[in-house]
C-alpha cells in the first residue's frame, strides 16, 4: 500500500537528483511547495519552464546568456586581448561583481577530476585553443577554483596554452584552498585579480 501520493514522492525523487539537496531536505522543500498557495508553486514551475526555453550558451564564450553571442561578447568597450577562463558560469558574476576586469570570458563547464570520470574532452578546452587560434589574445587568465581539480586544471590548460603565444597568469592566492569563486567577497576577488601572476 502507497503511504505518499505518486505526485509527491515524484517531486520528492526529482528535487534529490538536485546537487547539495538529499531526501530530507527533497522533502522539505516538496511538502513547503503543497503548504504555499497555487501561484506561488506555479510561479516557481514557470521559471523552470522559462530557464529551458529561453537560455542558451554563448557560441563564443560558453556562459549562459538568453541569445547569442552573449552580452558580454558582444560589447565593443571590453578588452578583447585578454580572456578570463572560469570553470562555470557562476564564476562570471563573481568576478563581474567586482567591477575590475574588463576583458572577455570562457566558460570550461567543470574541471578535470579523473575521480569524477571528467577529462579535458568532457570541457570545452578545445573551443578555447580555437579562439586563442582565431582571435589577437595577449593574456589567458586562468581563474579555475583554488582546489586539487583546478589546480589540475589550470596547469593543464597553461601547457597547451603557452606555446600559442599568449602570456598565461593565474589568479593571486587571495582566495581560500578549497573555496569557489561563487562564494568569494567582492574584495578578496579584487585583490586575485590585482595580484595575479605568471603561470
């Protein structure tokens, strides 16, 4: 005999494929959604819907933007000699959020993590060397998280990088080992960005 009706425990399974959420808190969040009146939780289906429908990834950098090229691609006034590399696009806002770079963006979508089964094809490293190809680029900065999988990272990418030219630097140890960038204030990002190095 069920003891959960089918459409909550269905939400209930769906919210725990989620990162970071298990059962309880799967739960949680299910039994809040059937307590809060029916707007409120159509409100919240509707900007899922929204997210598919109307997000893309940039075809130049990879960020999430709603058409492309990105906004950010698309601005003539950003420094085009110069290319941030971040792991995913919720290091673009925290390094925007400190008003200090001006130059382009790419967006790897993850880091190499041989536990995880992530490689360099599994990222879109290969559309980063082609731009580098392309494009007049006199700096790489490697802004991959401060962890075991970014540090792999980035040195990865600094030994492809280097032979086609660009000078490679890497964010400054202003930021914590083991930390992301999401979670990083606006004036510990600045002082990586100012004191960042050669690789």
């Amino acid at each position: 005999m069920r003891t959960i009706a089918e459409p909550v425990a269905r939400l209930i399974d769906e919210f725990s494929r989620l990162p970071g959420i298990g059962p309880k808190t799967a739960s949680r969040l299910t039994f809040y959604l059937l307590r809060v009146p029916k707007e409120q939780a159509l409100a919240l289906a509707d900007a899922l819907r929204e997210l598919k429908e109307r997000t893309v990834f940039c075809s130049i950098c990879f960020n999430i933007a709603e058409a492309s090229p990105c906004p950010i691609c698309s601005d003539e006034s950003r420094d085009r000699s110069i290319i941030c590399v971040v792991e995913e696009p919720l290091d673009v806002l925290a390094i925007e959020r400190t008003r200090e770079y001006k130059g382009l963006y790419h967006v790897l979508h993850g880091a190499i993590s041989p536990v995880e089964g992530i490689g360099p094809d599994e990222l879109k490293i290969h559309e980063l060397l082609e731009r580098l190809k392309a494009e007049q680029v006199k700096e790489v900065l490697l802004a991959t998280n401060p962890n075991l999988e970014g540090e792999a990272t980035a040195m990865y990418l600094a030994r492809l990088i280097t032979p086609l030219g660009p000078r490679v630097t890497r964010l400054a140890r202003g930021l914590p080992v083991g930390g992301d960038l999401e979670y990083a204030d606006e004036v510990t990002l600045t002082r990586a960005l100012e004191g960042r190095r050669e690789m």
